[in-house]
C-alpha cells in the first residue's frame, strides 16, 4: 500500500465517520471529477482524424459520465441539502488546436491519472462506512483499472510503439499529477493568512464604512436614474 | 468593424460578435465548456465565435465588456460592509473576486486574445441588456424595458430607443436602484421554495399553476408596487448582505412558514394523472408560489405601463432575466398598451455579450450600418460527419452499460444509422418515429442562442399522447412531473388551438398562451395544468424544413403540433455539437437522432 494509500485509509476513513456529511460532499466531490474527465476526453475527440481513437475515446467519455452518475447517485441517497448537480469550473486540459504530440502528452496525463484514480479508488472504498459507497469506488475503480491499460495501448500506438517515448512522457504526467495534488492540498491553508488579512481589514474598515454603506443603499429611483444616465452618456462620448 | 462581446465572472458566461453592425454569433460558453451556467472567461465560445466568421484575434477591432466591473465591485463592497459585523463571508468573497478579477478583466480579456487592453470597453449591464433587446424587436423605435435581479447598482431600466440619422440614441427615463429588485425578489422565493438560484426560477413558475394565490397579502407587504408603476422590497424581510443560501430572515419565515426542505416531494403533475394528494406543506409552498407570480406579473405589468406613460412609443423591446417569466409575459400582452412586444431570445445574462457588442457598435459603427435581423440560430453548426466516424465503435449490446436507467437492451444489429439526401424523407422517417410514439432527438444546423429549444437542439414527441411525455420524463429529462412540456407549431395550428394575443411575437417560446378547450387534447402532453402552453409558431420562412416537418405531422397526426424540449439530461446545458447529442441518444431512452441528414435509430429486443 502506497503512503497517500495509508494517508486515505486513516484520515478519510476517521474523517468520514465523524462527520457523515463529508462522505456526502466527496461522494459529490467525486462525480464532478468523474464528469470532468469525461469532458476532458470528449473534447480530445475532435482533435484526431483516427476514427478507430475517436470511438475509442468516445466509448471512454460514456464510461466516466457513467461513473459520475454513479456518484451523484450515491451522494444523493445521503444528502440533506441540494447538492451541486455540476461542476463549479472546468479548465481545459488540452488546447483546442492540439497537435499530435500534445495529444500524445494529454493521453500520458490520462493513463497517470487514471492509475492513480484507480489505486485512490481502492483505498477509499476501504476507508468507507457506507456499503453503498463501497460499492461505487470499487465498481469506478474496477473500470479505471482498465482504462489504465487501454490508454497505454493508445500511448503506444501514438507514438508509434517507441517505449522510450512513452516512458518519459508519463514520467513528465506523473510529475504534473504530483504537482497538482500538491498545489491542491496548498490551497486551503494558502487562504488562511489571506483571511486572516482580510478579517482585520473588515473588523477596521467596516466598522467605520458601515454607515455610509447603509446611506448608500437608501439611494433614491430619481439618484439613480441621474447616475445611470451620466454613466450612459459617459458611454456613448466619443473622446477628442 | 469586428465587434467581440465577452461577458464572465457570474453565471452564464458567454461569447458574441458583430461584424459590421450585424449579430453573426452569439453563444454561452455552457455549450462548449459542459458546466451548466458556467461563468468562467468564455475562451471556447470565443473561439467558435471567430471560427465561425474566419477571423484571427488581431481582426478584432473592439471588445466589448457586458458590465463595469468596478462599479459591480463598489456594489457588492457596499452591500457586505452595510451587514457589518455579520457579514464577513460576503466581504471577503468579494474580495478575492476583486483580487483575482474585478480589476483585471481588460487585461485578461486583451492577454487572452494578444491584443491592445485599450480596445476593451466596459458597458454598463444594463445598456447591454437595452441594446440586446432594442436590436431584436428589429423597429426604428422603442420603449425599452430590463428587469433583471442586479447590474452594477441597478435592478431594472427604462429607456426611449431610436434610430436616428446619426445613430442609436439611447434616452434613459427611470432606474431602479439596489436592493429593490424584481429578480432578487423572486429568487429568493425560488431557494425559499428549495429550488436552486439561477436555475430553478422556472420550477417557481411551473409550481404556482397549482396553487392560489392566498398569500397575496403577505407578499405584497413584501414588494411594495408604487403607484407610478415602480416596485421597491420591503427590506425587513431579506438579507441580502451576508453570503447565506437563503437572502431571508425570521420575519419572512413568520410569513410564510418553514422553507420547503430539499428531498420533500411534490407530487404535482403537469398532466393532471397525480395519484397522490398534496399534503398541507405542499399546498402551502404551491401557494406561496401562485402568490409570488401574482404579485411578480403585477409589478412587470405596472412597470411597463410606466415605460408606456414615459415614452409614448408603441413597441415595447423587454429584457433582462425577469423576462424569461412567460406568465408574466403572457400578461403583458393581455394589458394590450403596446401594440407590440418583443423579447429577445436570450434576454437574461446569457445575451450580455450579443447586447454589450451591439451596444458598442452603435457607438463605434457608422450610423448608417445596415443591420441583418437577429434570428435564434447563433450557435456552431452541427457535423454530422464527425459523429457517424464514431457510430461503428461501440457494439450495440452494450450500449445499456452506460446509463443508470438502464434501458432495453439493444438487438445485436440495433443500432442503424444512414445519411438521407433527400430532406422529405428525413422528415417522413422523423415523423413516421414520432407518429409511433417515438421520442426523437432533432439536431439541425445551428444551435440557438439562450435556453429555449427552437428546432436546432430539440427532443420532438406527440403532443396529444401523454404516456409519451411520461416516459420522455422518466427516461430521458427526468424531469420533476409537475413541470410542463412546450410545443411547436404552425401558425394556422396556432390559431386553431389557442387564444392568441394581439402584438405578441410567438416565435420564440417567450410567452404562455391558453388553450381553446375543444381543441386541447391534441396538445395534451404539452399542457399546463392551467390550461396554458409555452407555443413556438415557427414561420416557414425563417425555418422551412422544421415547419415542413410540423406540417407533416398535421397530416400524420392530425394537427400541426409537437412537443419540444430542450435537448439536454438533467443538470446539463442544451447539446450543442452532433458528438454531445450522441452521447445522450447512448445514455437516455431516446428512439432517434436526426443529426442534419444523418438518421440514427435504436432498435430494441423484442
């Protein structure tokens, strides 16, 4: 078992039973990602003329739409509250004029991910109190097994069978994978002095700001006509 | 002149562009990006957009921004700080949203498209929203009317629109400032009735047919209508400075109850088949919402008197989110002061960009631009080359894997699809699948601009057959049963089948219309329990082959009328590419895909 293996079981699985809720928010969690992935590759398809990697990836795309319902499934068995029916934000993963090399790259990046998916899968199946639950990672990560080794077929066959290639590009895709889980785990607590910051700037400011901001609620229809109006004509000016 | 609209940052992010003068594309980044309402910066819509008219980011001479983002800031600023010290979650949201955006968005925009910051313009929301609708309603002149939950500090406008020999004017006669907004009342009833903001106003609307309207009172003492037709919130019940999911207080909940909890059942249907009885929390919350549309349809009305009192003017161009409320709308045209009404097809957040670049244009263009009319299908066309590449991989048994619906197993050779280059036999397989009871998914062309479903990304059904509806709900849109269907049809059709309003412009589904009762079991499936329908009449000339469709199922049928809905799963935005309409036709119950003349069908085990 891995270390972040171990990590999962421990704290995932305390985490979890304390608070029920939080296997909710990551069962949720979860079928965003899976949704994601799934965007992630479909917008792969329009990239390549190889219709044999087009169904292939089409085919994938299903797989983890599937998978997130699975999830959203899950989570809304357990929830008490309307969870997010979609994902907040998608970034893209590959540009929308990639070129063979770059989806090359792209795929290294999946078969990484999905490994690691795969093996998280696992150890939060086994970290789970619910039955249910259990059941999704297993089932997700069952499927991500193998999607793990189709993409290293595509990888091969992208790069035309050379195993060095292959090999260096997963390594560069485990890198940014590690870099990402980093940057990720970082984000939380790089918003703590930020709202530490922030606290003492609202304790100071707001104490002296709030009337003025009251008075400023109370603006009249005929204020804001005037202040619209001037902002219009502001618009329209044309500058000398 | 390239005019780029860009609009991001809230809900509903989206991309548009105008060249020379003329709307060509306008697009919400939803479509491409897959996350409904997405509100980030629009890189793919834009894309699409200068793919569409074959330009390069440098061709762009100006952009134009849907709001001013720092007079948003002050806004949002002032708001959170007037809460203090109970608001600091919505302080420091609005900080990190000034950090990360608010003062940067002419930099990003410009670094994104490796252009000149200089050339980005900032429109106000409002004026954005003016020119969005003025265009659409394609006049010389009209009162112009946006009722929106906010822009920077305004929550609705009206202006006196003309076109001039020297160009648009744009003559502002009354705005109404934050907090005392239309849309903010209503959303808070939306999450009050536990529907989510932005999203499920429509499931307000659809609630409140089955109610009546006993909490008129309540309401009103809520949202004061003036008597010059002006609205203002009673500010006692809301809160509207802290971050909470519900913007409402003890007071309100005094009023009106316990908030309708997530999970509780509604057991409303549409169809008027509910086996159950509503218990008494339910006819409370359908109460609550009939009294929300009462008082929502009387404050839109009241307000456009006022437009009419202050402009003279006979057309009346609406706009802003408010004017999604079709009920609302209907209403609007049976108070009959204009001779015309015109809604544009995305007049909420989604159209900011189109109305921000039209805006602009009418400042940078010359006067004498000729303008091309503004039609729904902005959208990226559909290739249905780069699905049927991918039809052959997947076997058809297995294509049951892919849905927790779990439908009918595929027959081994189940899955059929050819290209038919003859448009009458596309439409006599589509209508002969339909005509069976067949739900199809209707992929044509270009896909339309805002959230209705006009014949370009449409699942089309029987109208007079319920149980078809019923298992389009169950198996495809899993959708809640109390929300009604729409329908498409022609203009005779129209006239046979409903009471029609002089003035109102029925080509964009913007507007219920009631049902004449000796004719209503041919739209039965598309019915409100009120008797209401939400019509497209679609005009042979602006869409000929899905009118020629239409047509073929009066004769088949025996009227011009089908159900159309937007052709997208729950919590999803409307398909835009042929590959998005083929990964639900894999997912859901559908019986067809028609993408242009590509003909796929599902043939089940017997």
């Amino acid at each position: 078992m891995s270390f972040r293996g171990l990590l999962i079981r421990v704290f995932s699985g305390l985490a979890w039973r304390i608070r029920p809720k939080r296997l909710t928010q990551a069962l949720s969690e979860f079928s965003h990602i899976e949704k994601d992935s799934g965007a992630q590759l479909r917008a792969c398809i329009g990239l390549t003329d190889d219709n044999a990697l087009r169904g292939y990836l089409f085919q994938h795309v299903l797989e983890e739409y599937f998978h997130a319902e699975l999830f959203s499934t899950a989570a809304h068995k357990r929830a008490t509250q309307q969870p997010m029916l979609t994902i907040p934000n998608r970034v893209a993963m590959i540009s929308a004029d990639a070129d063979d090399q770059e989806i090359a790259e792209f795929f290294a990046y999946v078969h990484v991910g999905e490994a690691s998916v795969n093996r998280d899968f696992r150890s939060y199946a086994a970290a789970s109190p619910s039955k249910d639950a259990r059941r999704v990672f297993l089932r997700a990560g069952a499927d991500e097994g193998r999607h793990e080794a189709d993409t290293l077929d595509v990888l091969a066959t992208l790069t035309n069978g050379d195993k060095r290639a292959v090999k260096k590009m997963a390594s560069s895709a485990k890198w940014a994978l590690r870099r990402r889980q980093f940057s990720d785990a970082m984000h939380g607590i790089g918003k703590l002095p930020l709202h530490v910051m922030l606290g003492l700037v609202y304790a100071f400011f707001g104490l002296m700001a709030r009337r003025s901001a009251q008075t400023r609620l109370r603006f009249t229809d005929k204020q804001s006509t005037a202040i619209l109006s001037q902002q219009i004509d502001a618009f329209f000016e044309v500058p000398q | 002149m390239n005019i780029l609209g860009v609009s991001y940052g809230y809900h509903d992010a989206s991309a548009a562009l105008v060249v020379d003068g003329s709307l060509v594309f306008a697009s919400a980044e939803e479509r491409h990006s897959r996350v409904k309402h997405d509100p980030s910066f629009p890189s793919s819509a834009i894309d699409q957009a200068l793919k569409h008219a074959g330009l390069k980011p440098s061709d762009i001479d100006a952009v134009a921004f849907h709001e001013d983002p720092i007079n948003k800031l002050s806004r949002s600023m002032v708001s959170s700080l007037s809460g203090w010290p109970f608001s600091f979650s919505s302080f420091a949201a609005t900080a990190q949203e000034a950090i990360q955006n608010s003062f940067w968005v002419a930099a990003d925009i410009a670094t994104h498209l490796g252009i000149d910051s200089k050339v980005v313009h900032s429109v106000p929301h409002h004026l954005s929203h003016t020119a969005m609708a003025f265009h659409g309603a394609q006049c010389s002149a009209a009162a112009v009317m946006t009722i929106d939950a906010v822009g920077e500090w305004t929550c609705s406008t009206i202006t006196k629109v003309k076109k001039t020999p020297k160009g648009t004017q744009y003559q502002l006669c009354h705005a109404s400032p934050f907090p005392h907004s239309l849309g903010l009342f209503y959303s808070a009833f939306t999450a009050f009735l536990g529907f989510r903001v932005n999203h499920g106003e429509c499931s307000l609307m659809a609630l409140a047919s089955f109610g009546e309207p006993r909490f008129k009172d309540e309401v009103e003492a809520l949202l004061h209508v003036t008597k010059d037709g002006t609205h203002q919130l009673n500010l006692d019940y809301f809160d509207f400075s802290s971050a909470k999911n519900l913007p409402i207080n003890a007071r309100f909940i005094q009023s009106f109850g316990a908030p309708r909890p997530f999970k509780s059942p509604l057991v409303f249907s549409a169809f008027g088949d509910a086996t159950d009885t509503p218990c008494e929390d339910q006819r409370r919350y359908a109460d609550v919402a009939s009294s929300v549309q009462y008082v929502t349809t009387a404050a839109v009305a009241a307000y456009a008197a006022k437009a009419h009192k202050e402009t003279g003017l006979k057309t009346l161009a609406y706009g802003g989110g408010v004017a999604l409320n079709c009920v609302a709308n209907a209403a609007l045209l049976r108070q009959g002061r204009f001779e015309r009404v015109s809604i544009p097809t995305d007049p909420g957040d989604g159209g900011g960009a189109a109305g921000a670049a039209l805006a602009l244009s009418d400042k940078l263009d010359a006067p004498s631009k000729t303008q091309v009319a503004i039609g729904p299908f902005l959208g990226s066309i559909a290739d249905a080359d780069s699905a049927e590449s991918i039809l052959g991989a997947l076997s058809p048994e297995k294509w049951h894997r892919f849905s927790l619906l779990s439908p009918q197993p595929l027959a081994a050779d189940g899955l059929k699809w050819e290209r038919l280059s003859d448009p009458a036999e596309v439409i006599a397989r589509a209508i002969a699948l339909i005509a069976s009871g067949g739900l199809l998914a209707w992929v044509q062309g270009r896909f339309e601009s805002g959230p209705r479903a006009l014949g370009g990304r449409s699942i089309l059904a029987r109208a007079d057959d319920i149980s078809v509806a019923q298992r389009l709900s169950k198996r495809v849109k899993l959708r809640a049963g109390f929300r009604p269907y729409a329908a498409s049809m022609t203009q005779g059709a129209a006239e046979r089948l409903l009471f029609l309003e002089p003035g109102g412009d029925y080509r964009k589904m913007q507007t219920a219309a009631k049902v004449r009762p000796e004719h209503a079991h041919h739209i039965a499936a598309a019915m409100h329990i009120d008797q209401t329908t939400r019509p497209q009449v679609v005009s042979p000339t602006e869409q000929p082959h899905f009118h020629a469709l239409l047509v073929a199922s009066g004769k088949a049928m025996g009227e011009e009328v089908l159900l159309n809905t937007s052709l997208n799963e729950q919590g999803e935005p409307l398909v835009a590419s042929a590959i998005d309409a083929l990964a639900m036709f894999a997912r859901t119950d559908l019986d067809a895909l028609v993408i242009n003349d590509l003909f796929i069908s599902k043939e089940r085990n017997a």
